[in-house]
C-alpha cells in the first residue's frame, strides 16, 4: 500500500514528455538559469556519458570540451529548471557508461554516429506505399497547375 502511494506522489512530480535519447548521443540541454529577478536558458551541450536512477531519481550525465578542459554536468532528468533536451546526433556504443572518455583527447572521443534502425518488411511495404501516393498525387497537382495555366493564358488571348 505504502510502495503504491509512494509511485502516485512520485508519477506527480515527473514530466509528461521525456524525449527518447540514450548514452552516447550529443543533446543540447536547455536549462533555465535564475540571475536576481530575471530568468534565462542557457544550453549546455555534449554528449551523454551515463544515465542512472529510475522514476523521479533518475540523472543523467553529459560531458563536453571547454577550452580544452573536459567539463561534465549532471542533471535530474525530470527537474523543473531542465527546459528541454535536444538530440543532435546519434552515437553508436557498445557500453552502459561512457567513463572511458575523461582519458581521451582529441579525435579519439569522437563516436560513430548510429545509423537508423531497419525497418521490418511490413513497414517497409507500408513506407513504399506512402512514398508512392506522395509521388501520385504531386503528379496530379503538377497537372492541375499546368491546366490552370494554359486555362489562364487562353481566357487572356
């Protein structure tokens, strides 16, 4: 009962929509800044070394070069002061957490970027199916455009 309560105060406080990013992408974080009275966002860019946590705990961690310097930040996913979160790029890893980039400089950080995934046969057909219809009814457009035209230039001869 307790445990049951405790995810309905908990669901309350999370953000309804949480974009899809995982570790090894390059997000920009859009995070609100409070200086006296006035509010601004600022970005903070990078790539998203670790995520950790579940529900309202859950953290992420996002490390960028500044001026040579490696730079890390980590922000509760679901706070209020995170704007939004952007995903630039897709890196491909083969690990839960990226810690072995603190000791890389240079061009070893960077990451292969992550091709799309394929797209089962049905999908596929059905991508097929639509790209065809586009195609058909731009034609059919094209050809009520150019009827309209030789329409327009006759009625002014």
């Amino acid at each position: 009962m307790q445990n049951h309560l405790l995810n309905l105060v908990e669901r309350s406080s999370m953000k309804e929509t949480v974009p899809a990013f995982e570790i090894g992408d390059t997000v920009d974080v859009h995070v609100r800044i409070l200086e006296g009275e006035k509010e601004r966002i600022q970005i903070f860019n990078g790539v998203v070394i670790a995520r950790s946590g579940s529900g309202t705990r859950e953290m992420f961690v996002v490390r960028r070069i500044v001026a040579g310097e490696g730079v890390e930040r980590k922000f509760p996913l679901h706070s209020p002061r995170i704007a939004d979160i952007q995903v630039k790029r897709s890196g491909k890893v083969r690990r839960a957490k990226l810690y072995y980039l603190r000791e890389r400089s240079g061009k070893a950080v960077r990451l292969k970027e992550r091709q799309p995934a394929k797209l089962t046969a049905e999908a596929a057909k059905a991508a097929k199916a639509a790209k065809r219809e586009v195609r058909k009814s731009a034609k059919q457009a094209k050809a009520a455009a150019k009827a309209a035209r030789a329409e327009a230039s006759a009625a002014s001869e």
